[in-house]
C-alpha cells in the first residue's frame, strides 16, 4: 500500500513533466540554437529557478543533510558561500560576459567562444574534452542517486538498476522531447517544488519533536560539539577550498554555463543576481538543519542510508515523505536533463562538427544533438552498473574538476594578453595536476589543510598568466573581441 | 567608467564573501531560538548580500565589462532605466 502511494506519487509527477515537455515541443523550433537554449529568450523566473535546480541536485537533498547529520550544520555556511556569494558574484564577471558576447557572436558553448578568440579548433576542443570527462561521471552519480533512493523508498520492490534504468529511460524521452525550454519549464516548477516542501518538511518536522529548542536540546545531548562553529571537520582551510573550488567549479559546468547564453535580456540577468542569495539560503536552511537535527532524534540511520528520506518516514505521513521524495528526484533529473542537453551539445558543437564534419546543415545538427543525448545518458547508466561510487566523492571530484578550468577561462575574458599557449597550458597544467592528484599518490590532495583542487587553480592561474608572458599570441588570434564594442543596447 | 568604482566594488565583494561565515565567533555555540548565533548571521548576511547585489545591478551594472565608458559607471539610475521595459527583447 506504502510502495503503491510512494510509486504513485513518482509516477504522476514523471507524467506532468512530460506533459510540460510536450507543450514545450510544440513551440520549439528544429534548430539546435532552440533545442539548446530556447533561441536566448529565458525570463527572470524561469532563469532563476533553472539555474537553481540545476545547480542543486542530488547533493542538496541526499548528499548535504548526510554531512550535516554526521558533522554538524555548518554544511550551510559552507553552501551559503560557495552558491549565494561566490557563485553570484561570477554569475556577473563570468556570466554577464559570456552573455554578451554569446548574443553578439552567437556562441552555444564556452569551448566555442573560446575556440573563436584564440582562433584554435584544439583549444575548442580540449574545453569540451575536458568538460565531457568531469560531466560523465557526474551525470552517472545523478543516475546512482536515483537508483538507490527509488529501492531505498520501495524497500527494494524496484531494484536498482531497474530504478536507475527507467530514470534514464525517462530523462533521454523528455530531454530529446522538449530540449532546453522545456527542460527551463520543469526546472522551474521543480525548483518551486522542492523550496515548498523543504520547508513544510521542517516545520513538520519540528511541531512532532517540539520546536527548534527542542531540537537542539536534543543535538546537544548526543553530539555537544555540533551547535558550536567549527570542528576538526570543518576547518577554516577545509570551508574555504570547498567554497571556493565548488563555487568555481559551478560556474564551469556545461549545464551550468550554458544558462549564462539563454537570457532573454540585460534586466533577467540582473534580477537573478540579486535574488541569488535568498534563494539559496530559503533551500540550504531547512534542508541541512534538518539533517543536523536528524542526529539528536533517535533514528536509526544504517550504513549507507540517506538521512532525510529516515527522518521523514518516522516523522511525516507516508504520502508527504513520498512527496520529497519525489522533489529529490526531481531536483536529480533537472540536473541531469540539462547536463545530457549540454553534454551534448559540447560534443556536437565543439568535438563532432570542427573535428568530423565541418559542413553540418542545422536540421542535422538538431538531429545529431538529440542522438548525442541518447548515447551520452546511456553509457552514463551502464557505467553506473558496473560502479556506483558514493555520491560525495564523485560530486566533490567533478567540481573541483571543473573548478581547474575558472581561472584560465577568466584570465581569458579579462585580460588582454592572454595568448593562445597561455590558456592552453593552464588548463592542461591545471587538469593534469589535479587528476594527478586524485589517482596517483605522487601528487599529495592536502597543501597545510588546503585542498589540491584549489591548488591546481591557483597552478593554473599562474601557468596562464606565466606563459602568455613568455609567448606572443599567433597571427590569427582576435585579440579585441572580448572588449571592443561591448554594450547591451 | 570609473576606477574607483570598480576597486570598490572588488572590495565589496570580497568583503561580502569573507563574512558570510562569521569567523569571529568561531568555537561560539550560543542558541537563539534553539537556533545557532552564528546561523543567525549568516541569514542575515545572505539578506544584506542580496541588497547589495540589488544596488550594484541597478546603478552599477556593466562595471569592468561594458566598453562604453558612461553608460554605467556610478550615474545613479542611468543604467536601469534603459532597459525597463521588461523582460524579452
């Protein structure tokens, strides 16, 4: 009865995505500048919210009350920062930018404006490549997160790999269906969705166990520790690398990025900006406290077990934790459904087109897009058969990962001299010290507490800046069009 | 545009992410309202960086970025009126 309300629930929300898809397929036009950012016309809500869904998946929900249940809530400054601040303050230096000069040049990817100022198809396609191998991974976490949470929530009536396997099944019908405007609809009420019920969730929450003061008697008399800021978990030089190198790192994630193209006009741009915060924190609030408090509450929470799907089955009706549930799932398909698009189009626009098929008709193009996503979300999920990885891990690799690639990029955008070998041996220098790093034990993952992934964009920043010094830029780089002419009007 | 504008604005913001978390009362486990001190500030904080980012976004938007020099750089009001007619082009 539990596991029919539970599936139910699950299955109507899948179904209304779809229906919105399909709305969305209706006005779309058969190019891929539609399929990929709804031909640049995205409005203040829809912007905000698709960034924000697509920005907090899996690890919001799951991943981020699991760390504040173990360790304590300071998993919200630590959020707080990297999203609400940093991210927003490169929402403006590196987004406003690439807006601009997406809509005067018409770039679809970050590889391709980059490829177009240094006048280099290797550059182009190095960012995409790049990309592409931090964005697989990443996507099969969204996929391992969903499998677990549909087995964990019917008890294990629907395995696995049948949960993760009709996810994906679910997500490549609804991407190669309603591409990006449909994609920006359903972030949009997702990203809605999971704000109301967080919230409700909490205050439930609290009016069964007796308020916050309640709560936190109760956290303090199992784990004292945790009210008090700072632990030997949570040093200042462990916050610090991961706001910075996450909060970076954000900005670089193709889905992520990309969104910087679509708006529909200077005035979205800014209103996101400044709503930015508050979003953020009205989600990273509710959500991670409860996972704080989660630990004074007697639950049992076994080895590999989510927090927050726990504390909801023993504290809320069944229909309401189902409900979360959904929303969790949710936040982890309108993450992935924007990365398979953006995936995909890294390696139409970036990898197929400039290295195979240089004279691609946009009607074939759109069509190549849609195949690219089919084969890009199916070999995420059989990778993710054969390894599921735990979530924390893959994510926090993906995004310092993408982190490495911030600082060239930016040196790039705002500094005039940057040449052609300059931003190629950053970002080569960059990614082969951090992944250095994570596979190999010569090069160490802790400088003094700080981590290799802040490191190696520090690496990179000088290795930019260093080698432009040292090389003249070749004959056929533009070296003006990230600064001349630049106005919105 | 303006030089002093935009080393205050850096500064801005790198003040701004400095004390979102509050350091200063780090080791501190004072509740209000059965909610941490320091979780107080950082909500609070977050309301103050959003204002901020209001403010930069109406009267200082295009700083470091717009190659025309007066469209933006501290006349106050001129950069959002120009484009308040809504939000499609």
């Amino acid at each position: 009865m539990t596991v029919a309300i539970q599936l139910g629930i699950i299955v109507g929300y899948l179904l209304l995505a779809l229906a919105i898809g399909l709305v969305a397929y209706r006005l779309t036009d058969r190019t891929a500048e539609d399929f990929y950012l709804a031909s640049r016309t995205v409005g203040t809500i829809v912007l905000l919210f698709t960034t924000f869904a697509t920005l907090l998946s899996a690890f919001t929900f799951f991943a981020g009350p699991n760390v504040a249940y173990e360790q304590g809530p300071e998993w919200v400054l630590v959020m707080g920062l990297m999203d609400g601040i940093i991210f927003a303050i490169l929402w403006y230096v590196i987004g406003y930018k690439q807006w601009l000069l997406g809509r005067q040049y018409d770039y679809v990817t970050l590889g391709e404006m980059l490829g177009d100022r240094f006048a280099s198809r290797r550059l182009r396609g190095l960012v995409a490549g790049v990309s592409l191998l931090w964005l697989f991974p990443y996507v099969m976490l969204q996929q391992v997160g969903a499998g677990t949470a549909l087995q964990a929530l019917t008890e294990g009536t629907v395995p696995y790999a049948v949960g993760a396997g009709l996810i994906t099944a679910f997500m490549i019908l609804y991407v190669v269906v309603a591409g990006f405007r449909g994609i920006a609809w359903t972030d949009t009420l997702q990203g809605a969705f999971m704000l109301v019920t967080t919230w409700i969730a909490l205050v439930w929450v609290l009016a069964v166990v007796g308020g916050p003061s309640a709560a936190s008697s109760a956290l303090e008399a199992e784990a004292a520790h945790h009210l008090a800021l700072g632990s030997d978990f949570y040093t200042v030089q462990w916050m610090l690398s991961t706001a910075i190198t996450i909060g970076f790192g954000v900005a670089m994630f193709p889905q992520v990025n990309q969104r910087f193209f679509a708006a529909g006009s200077k005035t979205v741009l800014k209103r996101s900006f400044a709503l930015w915060p508050l979003l953020c924190v009205l989600l990273f609030v509710p959500s991670f406290l409860l996972g704080a408090w989660a630990r004074g509450l007697d639950v049992t929470i076994s080895e590999g077990e989510n927090v927050l799907p726990v504390i909801l089955a023993e504290f809320t009706p069944v229909w309401f934790a189902a409900l979360v549930i959904a929303g969790a799932m949710a936040a982890m398909m309108s993450s992935s459904d924007s990365m398979l698009l953006s995936g995909s189009s890294y390696f139409t626009r970036d990898l197929y087109r400039p290295f195979v098929e240089s004279d691609l008709s946009e009607r074939r193009e759109d069509l190549l897009a849609r195949i690219g996503v089919v084969g890009f979300a199916t070999a995420s999920f059989l990778a993710s058969l054969w390894n599921p990885a735990t979530l924390f891990e893959l994510g926090d690799a993906a995004f310092s990962g993408f982190a490495q690639l911030a600082l060239p990029v930016m040196v790039a955008l705002y500094w005039r001299k940057t040449t052609r070998a300059g931003i190629t041996a950053g970002i080569l220098a960059s990614q082969a010290f951090y992944l250095s790093s994570l596979f190999t034990a010569v090069v160490p993952s802790a400088y003094a507490g700080w981590t290799a992934g802040l490191v190696g964009m520090g690496l990179g920043l000088v290795v930019t800046v260093g080698v432009s010094l040292l090389t003249t830029p070749a004959a056929d780089e533009r070296r003006t069009i990230y600064f001349d002419g630049l106005e919105a009007d | 545009m303006s030089r002093p504008a935009l080393w205050g604005w850096i500064a801005v913001a790198i003040g701004l992410s400095a004390l979102t978390i509050p350091w200063f009362l780090w080791g501190d486990a004072t509740l209000v309202a059965g909610v941490p001190l320091w979780l107080w500030w950082h909500v609070g904080w977050m309301g103050l960086a959003s204002l901020v980012f209001w403010l930069f976004a109406r009267r200082f938007w295009g700083l470091g970025i717009e190659s025309d020099g007066d469209s933006s750089g501290g006349s106050p009001g001129s950069g959002s009126r120009v484009d308040a007619g809504g939000e499609r082009r």
